[in-house]
C-alpha cells in the first residue's frame, strides 16, 4: 500500500443517545437519534467484527466499531483533499454507517483501523498448469484467507487426469484432486481468527474431467470449502437444445479430445444440484461480453458468491445500501426516498474508493490488479422488506419493474459518482483501453455494482438478505457465531398481520411449527401473498427479480432460487435454461433439506449440526 499523509486528533460531535425507530418507515423517531441495533445484531458484532484484547475480551462498543471504521477509510481523503475533507468524511461515513444506511463487507468492518488492515472482501487468483502456479495459488490463498477474504479460481488450465508428465512420465491426477489440497488447507485457515475461508472452484464444461467435477460434492463432506460452478459457454448451451455432441479440450494443447453429448452432460449438473446444491452455472460468454477491459484478458472466475467475476489477482471491494433505510413516511403513505438513495449511492462509492486507497493488500500482484481497474461493487439489502412496506408481493409483475427501476437508479448514481471522481481523482489506470475509454466516458472505476449476499451484514442492519425474499417468516440460523444458533423471527410480520386485523398471538404456533402462513385459518390470501417465503415464491419469480437486477448490474448478482423438497431435477434443468435465456450470468438453486444441514431451517424445532451449508466469501453471507 502506498503511504498517505496522516492527520492528528479530529474532535467529533457527540452522539446521541440510541433511541428506538419508528416501526414502519425505519425512520428514527426522535430527532437526531439512532436507530437500534438488535438483539442478534449485536451478538454477531461482538462475536465477530468488535475488537478484542490479548485476552479475548471485547474492548470496542459497536459505536466505536463505526468510528474506527470511518476513520480509517477517510484517511484516504487527505491525498486529494487534505485534513478537513477527512475530517468531513470521517463524520458522513460514521453517519451512514451508525444510521445503518450502508454498511461494508465484512472485511472492513474487521479490519479497518488495524494493523491487519485487508479490507477486501474477495479475491480470484489464477492457477496455470505447473506445479509451482498450483501451490504458488495455494500460497496466495492462505495469505488472503488469513486475513478475512475469500477466494475464486478457475481449474480450467490444468491437465486432466490421466495425462502424461513430460518430467517424470507419470500420470496428471487432474483438476478435483488438486481442489482437494486446497480445501483440505482451507480447512485449518480460520480467517482472521474469527471465520473459516471459503472458495469458488470453476471448471469449463469443455474440460475433460467434467464429470467428475460436476459429481465431486455427491459425497457429504467433500470439498465443503468450496461452491463448485460450471463454466459454460452459448456453443454448449445450443448444443444442449440441439441434443447434439459438443468437443472436449485438452487445456494444455488446446486440441479436441473427445466429445460428450451435451443434452446428457446438462441433465448431470441439474441433477447433481438437485442432490445438494453444487454445482451452479457460470455463463462465460455473457460474463465476457460485459468485461470492461478486454484487453487485459478474459475472465474466468468469479468471487466465492459469484456477484463479482474477476481477473486474476482483482478483489472484490464491496458495500450495500439499506434500503429498508430508505423509505419514509409522506402523506400516510410509505415511500421510497429516491433523492436520499441517490446522496447514499453518490457517499458509498466514494467509501468503497478511498477503500481501494487505504487497503493493505495480501500482496504486490493484488495491489497492481487492484489500482489497474479500481473495481468496485455497491448492492442492496432490505429488498424484500420494502416490498412488504410498500405493500407489493415478491411474486407479482409490480415487484419486478420496482426491482427493474430501483436498480436502474441505483446504477445511474454510481455512474455519476464515479465521473465526478474521475474528473477530481483521475480515471483508473487502464480506462484509455477499456470499453469507456473508447467512448470518452471518464470513470474512476472500471465497474461499479454487484449485488452480493449481505448475510451477516443484513443481520446488523436489522433488515432482509440482499434481494432474497423472506426465507421464512420464524427460522434459526444456524453456526454463523460457531457453534451457536440464532433463531430469528421476521420483525415487521407484526406489523403487516395487526395492519389486517390479524391477532398476532393465535400465529405463533403456525409460524414455530413451519416458519410460514400458507394454509394458516383467517389469514387472507392477501396477506399470504405479502409475507410469501422463498420456497412459496416459483422459481420463474426469483429469476425474473434477478434478472431485473442484473440489468441494470456491471458485475453480477449473487442469487439462489429456493426450491421446495419436492422440486425434480427436471426443475433445475428448466431454471438453468431460463437464466440463460434471461441474460443472467450465474445461477445457483438449492432444494430444501437436500444436504444434511443447512444455514437457514424452517422453524424452530430442528436440532443443530456442525456444517454451513454453502460457504462462501463469508460462510454466512449467504442463502441456502
């Protein structure tokens, strides 16, 4: 990291004290307070992001945890501005943070302000066919998991199993058994001491090990650091309508060694998901054909969440907007506050630039790909408890052009943001070659939104997960504090039932019992329809929400279609062409119950296990 002014003692106004906010809008309720944190909040701040003395006591109130923050990441303003633009947006980042308006990934909110220092969510690190990029990646990996990150590789380089080594003439062991050691040392790195690390492991469908990539995670237990993705291309995916052969390359000669019939191949991926979850579709061709830089190469790898696919060695530098936050209360009515998102949007790309600043990178090759394309990615969370505020069902057409709209606003911000900065900063290094060069569009950043999970995140902003709908309206989730449960119940379900006349009390027993109202006596279908969860939402409404996000998205959108225990195989196959279809450039499904545990659970009365379903940049930082 290159060295930066520093600066003395800034004083600060005092904050008032927290104060309770109003039910409906999240809006406080008396002047200048803040709002709450809750009760799961702050015991997922304590047990992980609060800082801790040589004893492992907490020495750090979740107040100071924003200001250590905001501190730290407006020390990149002194370049350009001085002490008082720091001073400045030290108090608006502390502002937007405590009013849990944006919050960071979890990395920064860790690391910040501390001699570790990493602030970056994710990295993608390239592995080429020799022993020494292998356990040179390796390496890289343990450096960033150690420090919070998580990491995305693409196996497609290696040589598949059975192949002669020139130096020994012995035989390759091929893409999977090397993806074991690096989930066996994934295993024993807690990242930051506070977290285990997680991987996206990406194999092209043109790869000759294909299969036993795509069968790798049958096993319980296999690879259980790792969500796997398929790498497919349009050739394969025409190929598949056809019901017609596809080639096979030898990736270290680039010549065809075989063929499979692609009709069978997909059918195997759907129906390997189906089993547990993995693998998932990466879509390559829509994926590149949004690359900003095309001249530094072409992606082939994405972040362990799959919201950010990246070159080798670039990072995922990522933050969410609350939009929960962003509704008010005029004329009776509820409301979006556009002109407040677009001041939020226009300070949170302006956070995640100084982050790439002030960030200490895990290495020198980071740091370069880092300042070459200063990627950055702002999302969402709260999206479905809006839609509940606001009155609109997930499942219905008015969802979909809000999510369409909202995200449009959204971009429009960012893009603005980022000029401004351009024009007082200077674009990013590679821009006179990338695709906005060309058009003398001046940015300061190569992308600038990705929707990504917001697991723990969304649990300090005391509102829903990313653009999911509601899980459930009760569930636990399970192990994101280690070995504890948390058991959640959705907070403005309340609200929404006493609204209908509905007396809270006598759904208490329903909701215990299946963390929904669907059937539930003297409930309206209306209100049914509101507090849908993700297992009542059709598949077809989960991708048409993603994809109405990803429209108006530069990198990609971390999603997962929540299927019921009696979806087919059949299913996916449908949902994987359709996102295809869609424009969408991932897709990841899981059936309920179809692995042994998982993250979320319908209801309260299910036992615990010792297993996180998914991991991913952060283990619960996603969706089932």
């Amino acid at each position: 990291m290159s060295s930066s002014p520093k600066r003395g003692a800034v004083s600060t106004p005092a904050v008032g004290p927290i104060s309770s906010t109003d039910a409906l809008t999240g809006v406080p309720a008396v002047e200048g307070a803040w709002p709450e944190l809750t009760g799961n909040a702050l015991r997922v701040l304590e047990a992980r992001y609060l800082r801790r003395d040589s004893e492992r006591r907490v020495v750090e109130t979740p107040d100071e945890l924003f200001r250590r923050v905001a501190r730290a990441v407006s020390d990149a303003e002194l370049a350009f501005g001085g002490p008082s633009d720091a001073a400045r947006y030290e108090q608006e980042f502390y502002r937007v943070m405590r009013a849990l308006e944006f919050l960071p990934n979890s990395p920064a909110l860790m690391n910040a302000g501390t001699p570790l220092g990493q602030l970056s969510a994710c990295f993608v690190i390239g592995i080429e066919d020799s022993i020494e990029s292998i356990f040179g990646a390796l390496k890289w990996m343990a450096l960033v998991q150690r420090t919070g990150g998580g990491t995305g590789f693409s196996f497609s380089r290696l040589r598949p199993a059975g192949s002669v080594l020139e130096s020994t003439r012995g035989e390759a062991s091929g893409p999977v058994s090397f993806m074991k050691i690096f989930d066996a040392a994934t295993e024993h790195i807690k990242q930051g001491g506070r977290r285990r690390g997680a991987n996206m492991g990406i194999l092209r469908v043109d790869h000759p090990d294909i299969m036993d990539f795509v069968d790798a995670k049958r096993q319980e237990g296999v690879l259980r650091n790792f969500n796997l993705s398929v790498a497919v291309t349009d050739s394969f995916m025409e190929a598949v309508r056809a019901g017609g052969e596809y080639d096979l390359t030898d990736p270290r000669t680039g010549k065809v060694c075989g063929r499979r019939n692609a009709r069978e191949v997909f059918r195997a991926i759907a129906a390997a998901a189906w089993e547990g979850g993995d693998p998932g579709l990466v879509f390559l061709d829509t994926i590149n054909r949004d690359n900003p830089v095309p001249h530094l190469g072409a992606i082939e790898a994405t972040n362990p969440c799959g919201e950010t696919p990246l070159l080798p060695f670039e990072s995922c530098n990522l933050g969410s907007i609350n939009l929960a936050r962003m509704l008010v209360l005029a004329g009776g009515e509820v409301r979006l506050d556009w002109e407040r998102l677009d001041r939020v949007v226009a300070l949170a790309v302006r956070f995640l630039d100084d982050i790439l600043e002030v960030n200490r990178y895990p290495g020198e090759p980071f740091e370069r790909a880092a300042r070459a394309t200063r990627k950055i990615g702002l999302g969402v969370m709260g999206f479905a408890e809006v839609l509940v505020r606001l009155g609109i069902p997930y499942d219905s057409d008015m969802a979909v052009r809000f999510a369409g709209r909202l995200m449009r606003r959204i971009a429009g911000a960012a893009t603005r943001a980022s000029y401004e900065l351009a024009l007082a900063r200077g674009t990013f290094p590679e821009w006179d070659r990338s695709v906005f060069g060309r058009h003398n569009l001046p940015r300061r950043h190569a992308t600038t939104t990705a929707i990504a999970p917001t697991g723990t995140i969304s649990i300090i902003a005391g509102t829903t997960h990313s653009i999911e709908p509601l899980f459930a309206l009760a569930y636990r989730r399970r192990h994101v504090l280690g070995e504890e449960t948390l058991v959640e119940v959705s907070p403005f379900v309340r609200e929404v039932t006493e609204r209908f006349g509905i007396r809270w009390e006598e759904l208490l027993p329903v909701l215990e019992a299946s963390g929904s109202l669907r059937g539930a006596a003297g409930v309206s279908e209306q209100v049914q329809r509101l507090l849908a969860t993700a297992l009542e939402v059709p598949a077809s409404r989960h991708l048409e929400i993603q994809a109405a996000f990803q429209r108006h998205t530069e990198n990609s959108v971390s999603k997962t279609v929540n299927l019921p225990v009696d979806a087919t195989p059949a299913d996916i196959e449908k949902i994987y062409w359709r996102a295809w279809e869609l424009g969408l450039k991932g897709v990841t499904v899981y059936r309920y119950g179809s692995r042994v545990a998982q993250v979320l659970e319908l209801g309260k009365g299910e036992e615990s296990y010792h297993y996180d379903h998914a991991s991913r940049c952060d283990p619960s930082e996603c969706r089932v």
